[in-house]
C-alpha cells in the first residue's frame, strides 16, 4: 500500500481512539465554534505519517501545494532562529500554512495533526482574540496525544519511517521530500535534517517547561 493511502486509513483508526479517550476533555473546552482561530497561531509538533496525511488531503481539497510548501518553508526557517519557537512564531503573527484566514477554518481538518485533535481551550472564547492579550488556559492532554501517536504509528509504520518528527511545518517539508524522494535519498536527507528538528524541539520543551513552572509558583502563591 503506498504511503499516502496508509496515513490516509489511518485516520480513522486515530479518530476513532480519539473520540473514546477525548470525551471528557472535549465536554469541558469552553467553546464549540472557533471564532478566532487562537489555536492556528500555536506551533504543533508532527510525525512524518501526519504530515503525509496532511499533504494528501491538502492536496486532494483542491490546495495549492506550491504555496503550502512555500509557507512551511518560510515558518520552519523562523522557527529555527527563533529563541523561543513556540512564543516567538505567535507573538509573530504568523499562522498555519493550512489555515484559511478568510473562514479561520482548516483546509484538512479531517487529516488535522494529533497535537491539533488534543488542545481544548478552557478559558473564555474572547480571550483567544489577537486583541485581549490574555494567557489562554487549555487543558492537559499529553497523555493523550502520546496514547493517540502510539496508535498512529502502529497503523503506519509498515509505510512510513515513525522517528521522522518535529514541529509540523518542518514535517511538510518532510512529507513532500518523503513523496518525492527514494527511500534511500530520503533516509540520507532526513538523518541530516534530523539535528535542526531535534534543536526546535529542545527550545519548546525548555522554554515551555519554564512557563508551566512560573505558572506553579504564581499558583502556589495565590
């Protein structure tokens, strides 16, 4: 089966999962209908799998894969130099390559990556306005989205290397090298790639781990 139509099957194993797991969370996200689109600002991080899922239904919606690639191109470059990728790329006011800023709408939600399917904001739906400049609250889903990545994989793996994984405008790019490329050239590339993927990832993880403590200690003190 060909890359594309094993993420393509996976998606209904993952949504599926999902629902059964998610049930609690999604009761308690504070808004039904995005009305700001404050979750396309934030940087989600991809397996390879999603990012080819993605890219097909992107593709298969009728998207300008030229333009997508552009822009996945443009944000993966910010967010390597950036300090704090994640901080850095919202306050920047950039946005995901598959958001629609016409409808604030996502053109693959069905084929969404799993860090997307797993963020439930529980704050006030206004405060997700570029405007209110306020900390939106979202609820803890980690252990989800490792059980949901866990699953994805095993229904991929077969087709699609599971170690390839970063933040998701480096794995669009890693999609469309994936699609295009042998085996053994993409292997070469992405071994390659491989570092600057880990780096991004190391400033998230540090600098969010910075703000989850800042936000214990104000807790403790209130």
């Amino acid at each position: 089966m060909s890359p594309r139509k094993t993420a393509r099957r996976a998606l209904p194993i993952v949504d599926v999962y999902a629902r059964q797991i998610l049930a609690g969370a999604a009761a308690r996200a504070s808004c039904a209908k995005c009305t700001h689109a404050h979750c396309c600002r934030i940087v989600p991080v991809a397996v390879l799998g999603e990012a080819v899922a993605l890219v097909d239904a992107f593709a298969r919606g009728g998207g300008d894969l030229k333009s997508l690639r552009a822009q996945a191109a443009a944000d993966a470059a910010f967010l390597r130099d950036a300090e704090d990728p994640s901080y850095d790329y919202m306050l920047s006011g950039r946005q995901c390559a598959l958001l629609d800023a016409r409808t604030n709408r996502c053109r693959a939600y069905a084929a969404r990556p799993i860090t997307c399917r797993v963020y439930f904001v529980v704050s006030p739906p206004a405060e997700c306005a570029p405007d209110a400049r306020r900390v939106v609250s979202a609820l803890d889903t980690r252990a989800h989205a490792l059980a949901l990545f866990e699953t994805f994989a095993n229904a991929t793996s077969s087709a699609i290397p599971s170690w390839v994984a970063g933040t998701l405008p480096e794995m669009i790019l890693a999609a469309f090298a994936f699609l295009e490329l042998d085996a053994a050239s993409f292997l070469a590339w992405a071994r390659v790639e491989r570092d600057a993927w880990d780096r991004v990832m190391a400033r998230i993880e540090a600098h969010e781990g910075d703000r989850m403590a800042h936000i214990a200690q104000q807790d403790e003190r209130a």
